[in-house]
C-alpha cells in the first residue's frame, strides 16, 4: 500500500508583470501538471489553462482505464498521450475562434502514479518544463527538455558548459499548440520509499542549478507545502526572472496498513 501527497504552487516572479504558468494537483486520481505558457507570444496564460484544464477534465478516465484493462501501463501510457493531444486540439481550437490569440502556446509536463501490479510513475512532457526526481541524496531530471540547444548538446555541437550560457537555450523546438499535431514523450520509473517528485516550469531551472535545487529540497523532502515553499522562494531570491512554479509529489510505502490511524 503506498501513500502520496502533493502540493503546488505558483508565483509571477519579480520581472514578469502576469503568470502564465498553471498547475494541476489531482491526488484523487493520482495526477499532477505543469504548464508554462509561451511569454513571447499572445495567450499563453489561455492556452496554459486550456491544457490544464483539460487534463482535469479526462483525469477520471486514467482510473477507469486502468480498471477495465490487464495491462496498465499500456492502457495508461495511451490515455496520458491522448489527453495531452485532446489538450493540444483545444488549444487549436480556441484559437481558431479567437484570432488575436493565434499562435499561442504552452508547454507541459505531467506525472501519474499507477499503483498496480507494482507501483510505476509515468511522466510526459512537451516542452522545457521539467520532472525531477530526488532519490536518497541525489537529483535526476526524468524528462529531456525539447529545445534546440539540448538538440545540438545530444549531437555534440555543445557541450552542457556550452548550451547553460548560450542566449537561445531556451527556444522551444516542441510546444502545446503550435503545428497541427503534437508529439510527446513518456518517461517510466518505478519509484521507492522515499521519493520526492518535482514538476516545476523553467521559472525555476533559469535561477537554479540542479544541485542549488537538490540543496534547497533536501530539508524539506518530507513536506511538500515547505518544500514548495522554500524553492520558490530561492528563485526569487536569485533575481526571479520568469514566472516560477513548482509540484512536489512525495511517495511512501506503507507496510502494516492495518497499524495506521
């Protein structure tokens, strides 16, 4: 028997004068998202909703999938991607009756926890939004940013020395409602006691390295809320660029579940 327990927040940082970043904690059916809509383009605070809410909407049918089907994993990975598309056409859709917001855009990463036969954590993201995971003392980010600097990092043009100071490293070359049709990536892990999960938007990851976050997280692996809390709270304090959300997820496996009260 496993526990989770999830807590986001979001916050418009010190430069940008709205948020365009949304988020979603749906503990009930195991799921939790990020979205960072597109500053340099009209609607991003539209279209980062739009998905959000979307993703809300269909959150129900990951349950009921899992239940009429032998294999949850598959059943699961189609039903992630096929929100994430449903998303994607609402996107397309509102623009179309909305001309002023052509071309808006979002990005996304979203996690759902499957608890049988063995617990499995599916991730998908679009985007340079981000899931991470901190394991005992280290940090691993699960999910491959879809820019074009990582691009030319993962075909030798630039080393990662390179690419964090390079000025277009955060061109997108994957975004929700941008093209006609969507492509995502899916990332499985099966998680241990212990666990802490973050999705966070590049609010986050422009201010702080992967090691300042492993740091700031540590002391508070235990309580999502703080944890939250204090990341944030350490993007601002390096200047706060962009709008900064983060969700963390912690995991526990519960032994004797008759023993809990």
């Amino acid at each position: 028997m496993w526990e989770w327990t999830a807590y986001g927040q979001t916050d418009r940082g010190l430069v940008r004068p709205t948020n365009q970043d949304t988020f979603l904690v749906d503990n009930r059916h195991r799921l939790w998202a990020v979205a960072d809509g597109m500053g340099g383009h009209p609607g991003g605070d539209v279209a980062s909703r739009l998905v959000i809410n979307t993703l809300g909407d269909f959150a129900p049918a990951l349950a009921k999938n899992a239940s009429e089907s032998g294999t949850e994993e598959t059943s699961s990975t189609v039903c992630l991607t096929t929100m994430v598309e449903h998303a994607h056409a609402a996107i397309l859709a509102h623009a179309e009756h909305h001309p002023p917001l052509q071309g808006m855009g979002t990005t996304l990463v979203a996690a759902h926890l499957l608890l049988l036969p063995t617990p499995q954590l599916l991730v998908i993201n679009v985007g340079d939004s981000r899931a991470y995971l901190i394991r005992d003392t280290t940090i691993t980010q699960v999910t491959r940013d879809h820019t074009l600097i990582e691009e030319h990092v993962r075909d030798g043009r630039l080393t990662s020395e390179q690419a964090a100071r390079h000025p277009d490293r955060h061109v997108l070359t994957r975004a929700m409602g941008l093209g006609p049709r969507i492509e995502s990536d899916i990332f499985p892990y099966d998680p241990v006691k212990g666990d802490l999960m973050l999705l966070c938007s590049d609010g986050l990851t422009k201010m702080l390295t992967d090691e300042h976050i492993l740091q700031t997280a540590m002391p508070y692996r235990r309580n999502p809320p703080l944890c939250a809390q204090a990341l944030i709270a350490a993007a601002l304090k390096e200047g706060g660029i962009d709008n900064v959300t983060v969700v963390v997820c912690t995991m526990t496996e519960i032994s004797e579940p008759e023993n809990r009260h």
